[in-house]
C-alpha cells in the first residue's frame, strides 16, 4: 500500500510544476496562463503562522490538507514540502500580481484615451459648437500630460515584463517613473482643477441642452455605460491604486531579494507624493474658499455702495424740490 504522505506530496509536486510551466511560458501570455492557473486550481492564498509558508487549498487536488496535529509525521512532512517549494509560490504570486498592474495600467490607458478621443475631440471639432473651446480647455486640463507619463511607464513596464523571468525586479521602475517633478506637476494641476471642471460640467448640462445630449449618447453607446465623471475620476485613484498594488508586492518578496529595496523605496515614493498631492489640493481649496468669500464680501460691498449712492441722488434730487 502507497504511503499517504507520499502520494499527498506527488499532488502536490504535479500542481506547483503546472503553475510554474504556465509562469515560464511568456510574458504576455505566460501571464494570463499564471492568472488563469491559479485562479483554477487554487481556491485561495492565505499566509498563516509563518511568513514564509504560504498555506493553499484546491478544489479538486488537495496538496496538503489541513495539519493534524494528532499526526506529527504528517505534519513534519508538510512543513518539508512548504518549506521546500515556498520560493517557487513566491514566484508565482509575484507574477501574478505583476500581470495585475500590467493590466491595471492598460485599463487606466485605456480610459485616459478614451477621456480624449471620445470626449474632447469630438466637443473640439463639433459644428456647430456645443461648448466654447475657452470652456472645454479647461475641463480637461492636463490630462494629455498624464497620458504621455503613462505611455512612457507602460512602454518600460513590458520591456520588464519581457525580461521578468531573469531579473524579477519591479520597484525600480515605479521610482523611475515617478520620482520626477513634472508628475507631481501635472497630478497636481489636474487634481487641483478637477471640482472647477465638474463644475463647468454641471453649468453647461443646465444651460445648453446639446451638451447634456451629448453625455447621454457617450454613455449609452459605451459598453460599460461609464459616465464621463467616472473616467475623470480615475487619475485621482490612480496612485493609491498603484500603493495597494506595491503593498501586496512587497508582502511576497522574501527577504534578501533583489527586488525588497526597490520596492520599499518605490512605496515611498509614491505615498509621499499622495500626501504632496494631498496637501497641494487642501491648500488649492483654501485659496479658492478665500477667493470666494472675498468675492461675495467685494459684491456686497459695490451693492452697498450702489445703493448709497442711488439715496445721495435721490436726496439731491428732493432737496432741488424743495428750493422755492
């Protein structure tokens, strides 16, 4: 009779030697095979205890079921196995998460383009006019700059992903890409000018009809039924998107990588431009505030002023009644 623990580790051998044939098999492709991979033969990742032993269950193979601890062979044997083949899940995880920012950023490209060729051109070229080209400029104001930021870091993204397999490193690339001034400036401007555009937008819904029509018809004829405040609204989630996606990266690099420091720095490069961005928008909204209330308090005093000099003239005016 075969022994348990045996046959329990050749499951187990088989199934990780899949998931790595699929993550060896490309770069493109060879992630969408790991992505496919996991999500069919692994029901869930989950760390318990122990940082490097990654725990995992299967819905049809069970590489190693829950431990006994009635069974302390049992036990020894699957603490063997995690420890042996935890690299290789390390690897694989990482992969995996490595397809989700590829796709991720091809999904932010993808509406930032579509922001543009769907929204702005056709409002810049309609004839007749349905916004004035002094309103429209204004309501998608640097988002051209973002696009060519984004652009850049995706063409560096697949030249990384094209070579993962012998250097595995990611962090660097995020602080190259985003360590710049100029994307700090253009998030900034863009983020500090958006409630001005979704105010412009509000304004022209309500006073010219041809442009309410025409976010109704963008919206129905897109598949996904997006509204244009929905895709405005991505580059405002955009780096707090790329920190949840670095945190979970960095979960699965081990110790002694090569890719640990660069990702510790690339995480804090970009949560202190959050908070710069953060921070440059509350200050953005003072001033407008400020702004404001000295408007109103100037209103109110050219209409107080206009109101004392329409009693002087008609004081004037009566006291010349009066004269015999």
């Amino acid at each position: 009779q075969a022994n348990p623990s045996t046959a329990v580790y050749a499951r187990g051998l088989e199934m990780v030697h899949q998931l790595m044939r699929a993550a060896r098999s490309g770069t493109k492709d060879g992630l969408e095979k790991t992505k496919i991979a996991v999500m069919r033969r692994v029901s869930f990742l989950h760390k318990k205890d122990h940082s490097e032993f990654i725990f995992f269950r299967a819905p049809i193979l069970t590489p190693f079921p829950l431990i006994d601890r009635k069974n302390p062979i049992q036990e020894r044997s699957n603490y063997t196995f995690l420890m042996l083949f935890s690299p290789q899940m390390n690897r694989i995880v990482r992969r995996h998460i490595l397809g989700s920012i590829v796709q991720s950023e091809r999904s932010y490209l993808d509406s930032l383009k579509r922001i543009l060729q769907e929204y702005q051109r056709p409002l810049m070229e309609a004839e007749p006019r349905i916004l004035s080209v002094r309103k429209i400029r204004p309501i998608f104001f640097r988002l051209r700059e973002i696009m060519q930021c984004h652009s850049m870091f995706q063409i560096a993204l697949a030249s990384r992903v094209a070579e993962w397999d012998s250097c595995e490193k990611i962090g660097d690339l995020f602080v190259a890409s985003f360590s710049k001034s100029m994307v700090l400036d253009v998030y900034s401007d863009y983020i500090n000018n958006f409630t001005n555009a979704m105010a412009l937008i509000k304004k022209a819904c309500m006073s010219k009809p041809a442009f309410l029509e025409f976010l109704k018809k963008k919206q129905v004829s897109s598949i996904d039924r997006i509204t244009l405040y929905g895709l405005m609204v991505k580059p405002i989630q955009r780096f707090p998107q790329f920190i949840l996606l670095l945190q979970d990266m960095l979960k699965n690099t081990p110790n002694g990588h090569v890719d640990r420091l660069p990702l510790q720095l690339a995480l804090t490069e970009l949560e202190t431009l959050a908070e710069k961005l953060n921070e440059q928008k509350r200050v953005a909204d003072q001033i407008t505030e400020t702004q404001q209330l000295a408007r109103c308090v100037s209103d109110r005093s050219l209409s107080k002023v206009r109101k004392t000099r329409a009693c002087a003239q008609l004081l004037s005016c009566d006291s010349r009644m009066l004269l015999p």
